[in-house]
C-alpha cells in the first residue's frame, strides 16, 4: 500500500488554520476587515491560494482522460456540495430573518449558497472544467491555457470566486512537478524574493472581496489588482510548500493528522462563528484592538479545531450524517 505523504496535510493544516484564525478575528471583532495582524489583512494575500494550490497538486490528466465524467461527477458532488448544501441550509433556517423559497428569491439564494461556502462550490466547479478540458484536449498545455483563457473570459465566473481559484489549481498542478527537478531551489529562492517585496505592497484593496475579477466590468485597475494577488499568492504558497516538503518530519506527524480535517474544519468553523457573532453583538463585546484580538482570535480558533475533530469523529460513526456533515460516503 502506497505511503501517505505528509506535508499536503501539513500544508492543509496550516492553509486551514489560518483561514479560520482569520475568520475569528472577523468573528471577534464584528467587522471584515479588522486589526488581525496589525491590520494588514496578509494573511488573506496566501491562506487561500495555498489551500488551491495543494488543491491541484495531486491532478493527474492521463488518469482523468479515462475517468468516466458521471462517476467523477458523483463522488465529488458528495465529497463538495453535499456538505456544502447541508451546512448552508442549517445556518439558513437558524439565522435567516425570513424563510423564503419563493420563485422571485430564488437568484439570491442560489447567489448566498454559492458564496457561503464558497471554496467547496468553486473547487467542484473547477474540478468539472478540468475533467471536460481534458476530454477535450489531448494536450496537456492547450488544456491548461485554453480552459484558464474560458473561466477568466466567460461571465459571471466571479461568482464564488471561481476565476479566482482556477489559475491557483493549474499552478499548483504545475508546481508539483517543477519542485521534483533540479529547478526548484533556484525557483523557490525567486518565489520568496518576490514574494516578500510585494507583502509591505499588500492591502486589502488587492484582495478578491475588494476587487474580484468581472470579464463584463473589466479595466486596468481590476487587472492590476488580480495579477498582484496572483503573484503574491502563489509566491509565498510556494515556499511554504516547499520549505515542508524538504523539512517534514515524523515529529510534526500530528499536524498532518488534522490536515485531514480541513474540510471539516472549514465547514463547522463557519457554522459555530455566525453565533458566536450574533452573541458578540447581543452582549456589546465585539474587540479591534491591536493585539489583542490576535490572541483571542487564536484562542477560539483552537477550541473550535478542537471541536471539529470531535465533532467528525462522531459523525464518522455512522454512513447517513458522515455523508451529510463531512461529505465522507
């Protein structure tokens, strides 16, 4: 039986744990864009794209030109949107001012599904347009330029960020197989000159909740704005990549361990922090300080991992709700 490696969940982990650090800054502090990190939102410059890139490190085109698209289709609409659609629905009925699944609110509910939860929605999106692309492409590089040229091109792929993510999940197959040539080093010692001169450059204006990619709207400033995140995202994702793949080790063992749990960690973090909100905002104790919201943040974020492992372990323990909850058949 082939050995699982270890850093892509090391990686995960650490993808994850930053994301949901930053969701209870957000949390804490009642508003977006907060003090977490002295205010410079650069978390937000690398914790997703890292996640994206591990995303597409494992694809293998030879072997997706043979999967039957229904089959593929099926197990990660379970894996994605099963839990996805359950997780979104439990927040809805608890926390929507209205229940409305009337015909004329249809658009915004299938708008407010998509963004919700939206790395699940976008990833199974992109991982449809890749198993077409490659159908329909027998070479690799007209698959990779050719569906990136359509999801940056076709309208309304902003829609849970999905022109967003797609570029991140081809570079991350990329990358995969440049960091096992001699090239690497060389390549990763650029990636971290680039990357560390952009980060005193990085404001949330760059981010893809300020200035998300429209083909319908585009101008000069929306370019710029995508191109920087890019380059800055994929940058310092690389060298983290790369720094854990050299220097992984049986000691960090267990980090790997609750790599495993990132989905789970996403979804239920997300769940747990919309009442933590509103009870913040019930009792008046919403916190922007400087500092202070890191390590309370911090806190709640390692009491919610906490929960989550608990929580999916219980879950595992039976088909129905391991299905529902974790998207795990």
């Amino acid at each position: 039986m082939k050995k699982r490696l270890l850093y892509p969940d090391i990686c995960k982990f650490i993808a994850i744990f930053l994301v949901t650090w930053s969701h209870c800054a957000q949390c804490i502090s009642g508003t977006t864009w907060t003090n977490f990190w002295g205010g410079s939102e650069l978390d937000i410059a690398f914790n997703m794209p890292l996640f994206m890139l591990i995303s597409g490190w494992f694809i293998d085109l030879d072997k997706l030109r043979s999967t039957d698209f229904h089959k593929y289709f099926i197990i990660k609409f379970k894996r994605l949107i099963i839990p996805s659609i359950v997780w979104y629905l439990i927040h809805y009925f608890l926390f929507a001012k209205k229940i409305d699944f009337s015909f004329s609110n249809c658009y915004w509910l299938f708008n407010s599904f998509m963004n919700y939860y939206w790395y699940l929605n976008a990833l199974f999106v992109c991982l449809c347009i890749i198993l077409i692309s490659v159908k329909l492409f027998k070479n690799n590089y007209a698959c990779i330029c050719i569906s990136t040229l359509f999801v940056l091109a076709f309208p309304m792929t902003e829609i849970a960020n999905i022109n967003f993510m797609f570029p991140f999940i081809w570079a991350g197959y990329g990358l995969q197989k440049l960091l096992n040539t001699k090239y690497a080093v060389p390549f990763i010692i650029v990636c971290a000159i680039i990357g560390f001169t952009l980060c005193p450059f990085w404001n949330s204006s760059y981010s893809v909740y300020q200035s998300p990619l429209k083909s319908l709207h585009f101008d000069l400033q929306t370019a710029i704005s995508y191109i920087f995140r890019f380059t800055i995202g994929f940058c310092l994702s690389a060298v983290i990549i790369f720094l854990i793949k050299t220097f992984e080790s049986t000691q960090i063992r267990i980090f790997a361990r609750l790599g495993q749990y990132s989905l789970a960690i996403y979804t239920v973090s997300i769940a747990i922090l919309s009442f933590v909100s509103i009870l913040l905002k019930q009792l008046d104790l919403h916190n922007n300080k400087l500092f202070e919201i890191d390590i309370i943040s911090l806190i709640l974020c390692i009491i919610i991992v906490f929960i989550t492992i608990l929580f999916s372990n219980i879950c595992r323990k039976n088909n129905h709700t391991s299905l529902l909850f974790l998207g795990e058949a």
